[in-house]
C-alpha cells in the first residue's frame, strides 16, 4: 500500500505529459491538415441519430401539407438553434408561404361510364381531379385517343369526353391542356399506378397565381375495370364533380445563417439546402423517405452544426436551407427564388443535397463516391473536385444523368435565375426510390459521413475564396450564364 500515492503521482505526471504530447500532435496534426478540424465534428451517430427521428413512422412521411411534416420543420429548426445559427425567416427560422388547400371528398367525384347498355359508376376513391369550378356533364359521347393522336387532332373531340392514358411525368395534364387544338367537354386521363393523383388527396395553391384557365378539366381515373370499358371505345360519360373545400395552409422553409467574418464577404452568400418533405402516406401505407431526402436534410443540419463550432469562421456568410414542397414540383425552392431572404445578386452559390444515404445504386454500388448534376456547367466542380481529393472521395460525373438529372431538383430555381446551383447526390437510383421501404435503417452511415466531410471542405473553401463560382462555357450553361448577367446587370 506505500506505493499507491508515490504510483499514482507518477501516473498522474505521465499522463499529463502525455496528454501533452497528444496535444501538440493533434495541433501539429491541425496544422498540417487545416481540414481536419472541421470534418472530426461530422459524426456517423448523429446522422443517424437525426435520420432516425425524421424519417420515423410518428412523421408520417412528411406529406405537403401534414401534421409530420410540420413536426420535421420544428425539428430542423431545433438543430439550426442549437448550433447557434442566426434566425433568417420571416417568423423565426421560418420563412412562411400562405397559401390555400384544396381538397375534395370521396363522394365529391360522381362518374359513371355506359357501354353495350350497362352503366359502370366508378367506386369511391377511383378518381380525382384538382380544379377549382364544379363539373356537371349528363351522358356524353367519350372518345379514346393516344397522346400524340389527342395533341393532333383537329375537332374529333369537340363537345365529347375526351379519354387519354397518363403519361409518365407530373404536370402531365397541363401540358396536354396547354396543346390541345380539340375543345373536349372533359378530359378523363387513365392513372391506373396514381401517378398524377395528389399524395394527401388535395392540392396546394398559390393565391399570388392566377388560376389557369388552360382548357377543359382533367378527371384522373384510377379505377383498372372503367378504364378498360372506355379505351374500348363506343362509351357515354356523366360527370359531377363538386366544387373543392378550400382553407389556408403555412408552408415553410427552415433558413439559418452563419455569419461571415470578412468585413466585406460576409454580405455575400454561400447556401447549401436540401428538401425535408417527402410523399406522406399512399394506400395506408407510410413512405418514410429516409434517403429521399431525409439524408440530405440531416447532412444540412451536420454540416451546419460542425462549421458553427469552428473557432474562425468563414469569411463569407453560409445559409442553411431546408426546403418544403420538391416532391409536389419544387415548391419550396421557386418560391425561395422568387421571394429571396438574401439577394440573388449576393448568392455566389447553391448546393443542394439529395439521395447521400445509399450506397446501393442502381446501377452499382457507390462507396466512397458523389456525383452532382450539371458536373461542367460552373466552377463548383473544381472546388469539389479538390475537396474530394483531399477527403478520399471519388467525385465523378454521370455520362448522361449528370446533365439529365439538373432540372429534377431544387437547385433548378436558382439555376434558373442565375446562381451558380447543383444538387449533389451519391446514388441517381436506388431500389426503394418513392418506395415504402426506404427507410432509415438501410443507410451506410460511414459512407456519409466521409460524404459529408468533403461537403463541409468544399463549402468552407467557397466561403473564404475572393472569387466566385461562375458558369462556364459549356452549351448546356448557355441559358444559365445569361440569367446571371442579367441578374448581375439589373438596376
């Protein structure tokens, strides 16, 4: 027992010492590696842990407009708090859209299809239609076209019910409203998968828009057995479709900041984002979206957490974006783009964040690798180009999806209007895209993190370089640079 005290302040000596040594290797280490700072606070845990919670069957998908989804914004909005990023909403973190909810019930839509002397009448829940002005048509004579065939015809259809399958894009309906040269009493579209019918059973609309009068109203028919009877042909149609209830609904962008340090930069912005909705709950089932885009959501939030705790920060600002609404067509983005919180002129840049969680690609596995949309279009691929070298990450462009892929996401808006914007994504495809079971259990988390981290230095580059990103001069940016010069230009 006489050993103890003398062991123990020996112990404690050679500790000290070598707590000492360790750090002055991890300043040398800090030294060397100017990065290292940063990325160390990017953790695998609490990715998951974040993940976990968003993507979890209480947030019921997070559907446009839901309860979850909601729930999903005062989360975001928690972390950005909780990193000490400064509020950069209208309300809060909150940057609010008020806008209006359609919607109809079951027993609002009435169709009933007559063939041979029989009368089918579609059950309830076998079509939708998301127009404002009720539908009143007694037996009228339906007409079954093809897409093209409907486009070109000249007056087959006028005064008729015009049947066509869906095609396999949203907005589909618009378009064939828009190119119409026949003036049909209705239009009944074919959607037998509910491609075009709204996740929650309304639609979302913008009271700054005017209403479209594009052309006659489009019913989506689900029901597999009337579709039949009417590609047929030789088919009447009635129809009653009441007017929608309409109430006021707040969507929301979740918007932190960082504030530069340079006494000039900081007035200029750097903006990473990603969307935190997803497509609710189909069928009683909930989708959880956890790659889509929970995983770009939470690595927002990550990345937002570990440049806040740096001890110098960057010298131009860094907004934090969490978008609403990209599943329902951008929503959330193009209403940032045409409602800016920090001038567009002062954005030098957006990276958007989507699909980072899977590495199960559908055309191969992808570890240890990203990829971004518009790869060539700007600047911005150099710059991630030397973050991946430094960070051990494959960073590679997609022979056709990079260019395919830029419009498909939020980044578009602000592409759209000038800045230099992608979206940055590890897997295209993957098995249980806008499926039930892409869920949070099935990311690589390691992957990510090593994702994350070259995120993080690539931001942080931008952040602090006297020079801009800018488009190039590929012809697929040509539109793109002159949205900038005349965003640049203007008074």
């Amino acid at each position: 027992m006489r050993h103890i005290v003398p062991a123990l302040g020996l112990s404690v000596s050679l500790a000290l010492a070598g707590c000492a040594v360790q750090a002055d290797a991890s300043r040398a280490s800090a030294a060397a590696s100017p990065d290292a700072a940063l990325t160390a606070r990017i953790s695998a845990d609490s990715l998951r842990g974040h993940l976990s919670f968003l993507s979890s069957d209480l947030l019921e998908g997070r559907g446009t407009p839901s309860r979850g989804v909601d729930l999903a914004a005062e989360y975001i909005a928690a972390q950005f708090r909780r990193a000490g990023l400064e509020a950069a909403g209208d309300d809060g973190y909150y940057q609010t859209a008020n806008w209006q909810y359609a919607r109809r019930g079951e027993n609002d839509i009435t169709l009933m299809v007559t063939a041979g002397g029989k009368t089918i009448e579609v059950p309830l829940g076998g079509a939708s239609a998301n127009f404002v002005d009720p539908v009143a048509l007694k037996n009228t004579p339906a007409v079954f076209m093809q897409w093209q065939a409907a486009l070109d015809d000249k007056g087959a259809a006028d005064g008729k019910v015009l049947v066509v399958p869906a095609a396999a894009v949203p907005g589909a309906a618009a378009v064939l409203q828009a190119k119409l040269q026949s003036k049909p009493a209705l239009i009944v579209m074919i959607d037998r998968e509910r491609r075009h019918g709204r996740t929650q059973g309304g639609w979302l609309i913008d009271p700054s828009q005017p209403v479209a009068k594009n052309g006659p109203p489009v019913v989506l028919l689900h029901a597999a057995d009337v579709a039949g009877t009417l590609e047929k042909g030789g088919a009447s149609v009635a129809a009653r479709v009441v007017a929608p209830t309409v109430s006021p609904v707040k969507l929301r962008n979740v918007i932190g900041v960082l504030r530069g340090s340079d006494p000039q930069l900081k007035s200029t912005y750097v903006m990473l984002s990603a969307h935190y909705d997803h497509l609710g709950i189909r069928d009683g089932e909930i989708f959880n979206g956890a790659n889509d885009d929970g995983s770009g959501t939470v690595s927002v939030i990550e990345i937002a957490a570990a440049m806040a705790a740096q001890k110098e920060r960057p010298r131009r600002s860094i907004a934090f974006v969490a978008l609403f609404g990209e599943e329902l067509g951008l929503l959330g983005s193009r209403y940032y783009a045409k409602n800016p919180v920090f001038p567009l002129k002062d954005t030098v840049m957006n990276l958007n964040l989507e699909q980072l969680g899977r590495t199960d690609d559908s055309e191969g596995p992808q570890v240890g690798s990203a990829t971004m949309t518009g790869f060539d279009y700007s600047t911005v691929g150099t710059t991630l180009q030397r973050a991946s070298e430094r960070t051990g990450i494959r960073f590679w462009k997609h022979p056709t999806n990079s260019d395919r892929y830029f419009a498909r996401s939020d980044n578009q808006a602000l592409a759209d209007a000038g800045v230099p914007a992608h979206t940055l994504a590890v897997a295209f495809g993957f098995p249980d895209y806008h499926g039930k079971d892409d869920t949070w259990d099935k990311i690589d988390y390691d992957n990510m993190v090593r994702v994350n981290r070259m995120i993080a230095v690539a931001l942080q580059d931008i952040a602090n370089d006297q020079a801009k990103p800018a488009w190039t001069d590929v012809p697929n940016a040509a539109k793109y640079r002159e949205a900038a010069r005349a965003l640049h230009t203007a008074p």
